[in-house]
C-alpha cells in the first residue's frame, strides 16, 4: 500500500492507544519520542518496507545493538497498531553476553565512594537517594512510593509496568529515611520529593550524581541511577543464588531480563575459568 505518512495526528492516536493499555509513562515517553525519530528520518515521505529496512541500518550504524532492538519495537507496535503490519521488521540477534565489560558496572567500592562524597558535599537527601535505590533495588521511577508510612511499616507498595510488588526496606535504611523525614519536617507522603510535591525526576538525581563522579574518583560513564539497580541484583545474587526470586524482588517479567542485571565482569569471568585448571 503506498501513499503512508506519519503524521502528528497519528503520534496522538498512537499516545492515546498506550495510555489505555496501562502502559507506564516512562514507556509511552519512549515509544513516542522513537516513532518521532523515525517521522524525521522519513521527512513526511510515503513509507515503504525499503524505507524502514534503511532506517534500520541507519541504527546499526550508530547505536548498540540493544538500543536499535528497542527503537524497532516502538514502530513495529506503531504500525501494528495502525495495520501497517507489512512495514514490520525483525529486530537484530543479539547473543547472550558471558560478562559484562568492567567499565560499564559500578562497584561496591565506587557505590561507598559515591556516598561519602554526597555526605561531603551536604547532600543528605542525594545520599540517602542512592543508598534507597542500591539498598531495595527499586527503579527511580518507584522512589515514590517511599513514603514516611511506607518507612514505618518496613515495606513499600510499589505499582509498575501494571504490576505490584511489595519492596522490603531493611532496618538501617528505616532508620537513617525516618530521621531524615524528622529533621525536614516530612510528616507523611512522599520523603524524596520536590518543592512542589511532585516525585523528582530521574534527569535531576542524574545530574547530581554526575556532580560526585571528580570528588568519588568515579568514571562518570558507569555513574547513572540504573546501574544502582544492578548493583542491588549482582550482590543479592551473589548471595543468594536464586534468579527467579531475585527477577521478583526487581519486578521483572522474565528470568532474561535478570540475567542481564547479574552477569560477571570479565575479570570475575577470567579468574573463574583460571580456577579451572584444565590447562596442563
């Protein structure tokens, strides 16, 4: 069928279509800023199969391999949505990775580093911040749901991606969230919030934290709020050996997505197959 063009008309329908299917906001901010980027890359031109197997090139030659995936699912769900099921393409195989390259994971040392360095600079709210992420494994858009009555109770009610989970919050954490509520006269409702009441934006607890990477000694390429969560899940599995309780505890819907949270560096990966031995 020629003659298809993306207007903004169709972006709002598309919008529309995934705020009813419950989908975070996170998710619809995505999938509509990546099928924006796929209008101007076709330049309100026909669309046709060939022009969407271009732009997939145009991916693999400036994104990871991951990241093209995700952008094709977004237009792929916009054209399905639309019937345009011909336009689909297939996203890319990616082999399951081993290990994971050492300077993309934050380690515990760095973790404490960052900390110290937020207690430093007189940023308590930051420094609680982190450790709340990195103690509960919670995503940033679920900081939220630490309330002062969330913190009494030693457990947070978190609801995500349409699915609910409770957050346990271990003793030592309650005690340093309760005090920092007393001392800002946080009675009850969100504890990090801004001045406005609203939850704070992932783009600000980034920026901050990008500010301790010189006073932490910290590459601030592995400095962002996500990698907290990893942290989380490599040290509770570290530990416990248990993925499938692990992918409940993050609120995964599948064991593969924890997988990519637990993998070794290669420095962990070389010195087990050194312990091996199988070389006489």
């Amino acid at each position: 069928m020629e003659g298809r063009v993306i207007t903004a008309k169709m972006i709002a329908e598309f919008k529309e279509h995934l705020i009813l299917e419950e989908r975070s906001v996170a998710t619809i901010q995505k999938y509509i800023r990546d099928v924006k980027a796929f209008m101007a890359y076709a330049q309100n031109s026909a669309i046709t199969k060939e022009t969407v197997i271009a732009y997939k090139k145009y991916l693999q030659e400036n994104y990871a391999v991951r990241s093209v995936n995700s952008m094709l699912a977004s237009i792929n769900s916009f054209f399905s949505f639309f019937g345009w099921n011909d336009l689909k393409v297939k996203s890319l195989k990616l082999q399951q990775q081993v290990f994971c390259p050492e300077e993309k994971e934050l380690t515990k040392g760095e973790y404490t580093r960052l900390c110290r360095a937020a207690v430093r600079k007189r940023n308590e709210r930051l420094n609680l911040i982190l450790q709340t992420i990195c103690g509960t494994g919670i995503r940033v858009s679920e900081l939220q749901y630490i309330t002062v009555e969330a913190v009494e109770h030693g457990e947070a009610v978190v609801n995500c991606k349409a699915k609910t989970r409770s957050v346990f919050i271990v003793k030592e954490l309650r005690q340093k969230l309760l005090r920092y509520a007393a001392e800002q006269n946080i009675k009850s409702g969100m504890i990090f919030a801004t001045r406005t009441g609203k939850p704070i934006s992932r783009t600000n607890i980034w920026r901050e934290m990008k500010a301790l990477c010189v006073e932490a000694n910290v590459n601030p390429e592995k400095v962002f709020p996500h990698n907290l969560r990893h942290l989380f899940a490599r040290v509770f599995y570290g530990i416990e050996k248990d993925i499938a309780k692990l992918a409940d505890i993050l609120g995964h819907s599948s064991i593969n997505t924890t997988r990519i949270y637990i993998i070794s560096t290669g420095t962990e990966h070389r010195q087990r197959m050194e312990n091996m031995r199988l070389i006489i």
